[in-house]
C-alpha cells in the first residue's frame, strides 16, 4: 500500500488502519494523511478516526508487544497494512470504550475494503486469542515499551532529566487541553469569559497567560463564540509566552523568523498594534497562505516574506530589526502530546542534523538585529542539544550577544528557560532572550 491509496473507503477502520500504515511505514504527517481521510467523514466519524489513530501511536510500543505475541510472523508487502489493523482492534479491546463485539467484527470485517480479505481468519483469530487469554494483562517489565515512547528518544530523556523523566514520560502520554488565546484587538479574556460562560462552556485559567483560558473539555472550535469574528485563536499556553518574552515596543521593525502558521505573529500585533512593520518570513509559500489566513481571521495586517531564514541575503532589504523572533526548526518533542506521529515520525539521526541548522539560521540571522536589539530563541523541544546547550554554543562564539538572565532558568549552567509538557497545562517549549551589544 503505498501514498496514492489514500483514498477513503468509508469503513472507519479500514481508514483508521490506512493512515496508521501512511505514517508508520512511509513516514507521513498525520497533518497531511488524516484530514484527508476524514473528509467524506460526519464530526461524528472524523473524530473517532482522530482518537482511533492517534490512541495507537500513543501506545505503539505496547501494541507492537502484544502483536509480536500472538503474530508467529510479520506480514509483508500490501499485507503489512493488516498488522495496523489488528493493533487497531487491540487499542479499541484495551484502551477504548468501544465494545467487545464491534472491536472484532467491524475490525475483521475491515479486511475487505483493504483488499486484504484473505487475511479475515488471521485477523479474527489473533483478536479472539487477545481477548482469551486475556492478553492484554501482560504488561512488560520494561519501561521504555510502557512509556510509550521508540527507544532513541526514551533514552535521549532519562539521561537528560534523571529525577523527572518518570513524571515526564506520563504527561507525554496524556491528552493536551485546548488553549485560547482572546484577540485582545476585540475584548477583554474577562469578557472572553462571560461569552463561554453563557453557553456553558467551561475553562479554567493560568495566571502567566493574561490573554489566555484552557478549555475544560475538547470541542469543535468553530462553534465557539466569536470564531469567525477572530475573537480569539488556539494557542498553547507555552507559544503564548512567546510575544510577551519578546516585549515589541511602539514604533520598532520585527522579524518573526520560521512563521508559520502565524499564531505568534498575531500576538505580537495584539500585544503593540503600533509598529513600523512586523515582518512574517517563513521558506513555504504555501505556509504563509495559513499565516495570511489567520492575520486575515484576526484582522491584522503584517508583511509576508517566503524565504529562506540559513540565507538572508536573497531576501533581506538590508534595514536591521529592533527584535527578532526565531522560532526555529526543531524535533517538536514538546508537543508529542498533541501530535503522537511526531514520535514515529522523528529518527536519533534527526536530531544532529536540526541542531546543526539551528545553529546556521542563529549565525545568520544574527547580523539582522540592531545593536541593543532583543533576539528570542524559541523551540517546542524538550532536548537539551537543542536548547540550552545550543544557546551556550552560540554565546560562546558570538561576542556582541549575551543571555537576558530576566527569565533564566536557576540553573547557571542551562541558559534560558525549559517548559517541560504538563507544567501549568503547557506544551514543552525553550526560550532564550539573547541581546545585542
């Protein structure tokens, strides 16, 4: 089964299993394979497609144990799609509240619009044996396959975040909240509040987000009050530091470097709607549509640039930046939580090469900021090469750049500072304010 066969059958779990082997054997985004199946789907459907798939990828490794049990041998070519398929059946016996007869049936019955329906014994067989022997009680002595998480980076955690990584590997598991943040350019987060809690609609708040709520509970948030109006946008607590940490200032030139899709660009025009120019640069034309789509939404207005940030010079206008936001390419490890493919999806090979980008975009966008200007790096990763160590290699070569310790962590040795996934209902995120002299 390759890419082209990514077409919906409308049998949920011949989809379900269809997307689960897009991401798994041929390494695509959920972002990309899932809305595409979804779209002859009800709300009803899409949604249970999300929490079907996204149910086994965060229990891949014990689900790929339990197979290994009852499998004598791994299926092969168009037949590898039914190993997603039967820990499909396994995540809805085990983790879900889908009923026993309906997770083996409809599994089994699956087969068919998969084109696999040779394979209608073996998938029966296995699911049955699951549910007598009562398979899903033997649970491993080994703490990487319970965490949930591949091997590489279960190990790349325990080694940097010793006395916490118990804790740290049971939020990556967890659901991620809904964050809002209100579009200050309309009302109030107070009157924000009024407005939910006229419909009913519960959220709790955190005190370091002034312009921010979390939902108590998942909705489709086209239905909530003010959406089409740009009343507010969804963004996680941690991204929401992000234009506050930066402080734009009245009259100031900004850079929000790797934009896309724009959430921060936004806050930044909220947070001082009196700039000279904010300038959006992202190296993806089609990225930038969803920045022009949110600024539009929002009603802001911003300059887009697609370029690339490793190479100013073919679309730098040559007037320096009071501040630059650089949100840089990262292994997103912070937001597994939201996006379980990312853990799939991201090799240990992987990490080297981002750390060495980061570090080119860091040298080359540098040259870009005023002397006395702010830089904040930012990524959504919880590694340590990615951040502080990184920050610490780029302060050790750049004389004119020293760390804004406003913020630091306590911890001389970690320059900035690390949010890790769960602390006060956030994504995992590093920032790190770096000034000009």
């Amino acid at each position: 089964m390759n890419k082209a066969s990514l077409k919906p059958s409308k049998n949920l779990r011949a989809d379900a299993a269809k997307v689960l082997h897009q991401i798994l054997e041929h390494g695509v985004s959920a972002r990309e394979c899932l809305p595409a199946m979804q779209q002859t789907y009800s709300d009803q459907d899409k949604a249970w497609l999300q929490e079907m798939t996204y149910g086994v990828l965060r229990q891949l490794p014990i689900l790929q144990f339990w197979l290994r049990l009852l499998l004598d041998k791994p299926l092969k070519n168009n037949f590898k799609v039914v190993e997603h398929l039967i820990m499909l059946g396994f995540y809805q016996l085990a983790f879900s509240r889908v009923s026993t007869h309906a997770a083996v049936s409809e599994t089994v019955d699956a087969c068919k619009p998969l084109n696999t329906i040779a394979m209608k014994g073996l998938v029966n067989a296995v699911l049955r044996n699951f549910i007598r022997q009562e398979v899903q009680l033997n649970v491993p002595d080994n703490e990487q396959i319970n965490s949930g998480q591949p091997k590489w980076l279960y190990k790349k955690l325990r080694a940097a975040y010793p006395q916490q990584y118990s804790v740290l590997l049971a939020a990556m598991q967890n659901k991620a909240p809904i964050w809002l943040r209100v579009n200050t350019k309309h009302m109030t987060l107070a009157d924000y509040g009024e407005k939910l809690a006229q419909q009913q609609i519960g959220f709790s708040l955190e005190p370091e987000q002034p312009d921010g709520l979390v939902l108590d509970k998942g909705c489709d948030i086209t239905t909530l009050p003010g959406y089409e109006l740009g009343w507010f946008a969804v963004q996680d607590g941690a991204a929401q530091l992000a234009a506050r940490l930066l402080g734009p200032l009245a009259g100031e030139r900004i850079l929000d470097c790797c934009a896309a899709p724009g959430g921060k660009t936004c806050h930044i025009l909220e947070l001082e709607p009196q700039l000279t120019e904010c300038v959006a640069l992202d190296i993806e034309q089609h990225r930038l549509g969803r920045v022009s789509e949110n600024l539009q939404r929002l009603g802001h207005q911003a300059h887009l640039v697609c370029g690339d940030a490793n190479q100013p010079a073919t679309w730098w206008d040559g007037q320096q930046f009071d501040r630059i936001l650089l949100d840089a390419p990262c292994s997103a490890t912070g937001i597994i939580r939201r996006h379980p493919d990312i853990k799939w999806l991201r090799k240990a090979q992987d990490i080297a090469r981002l750390v060495e980008l980061q570090a080119q975009i860091l040298d080359a966008i540098w040259p870009l900021l005023k002397p006395g200007g702010t830089l904040l790096y930012a990524t959504c990763s919880i590694l340590p090469e990615e951040n502080h160590q990184q920050v610490t290699e780029f302060l050790a070569r750049t004389a004119n750049a020293k760390l804004d310790m406003t913020f630091a962590n306590d911890a001389p040795d970690k320059p900035g500072r690390q949010i890790l996934p769960g602390d006060k209902q956030m994504d995992g995120f590093y920032y790190a304010r770096l000034l000009k002299s």
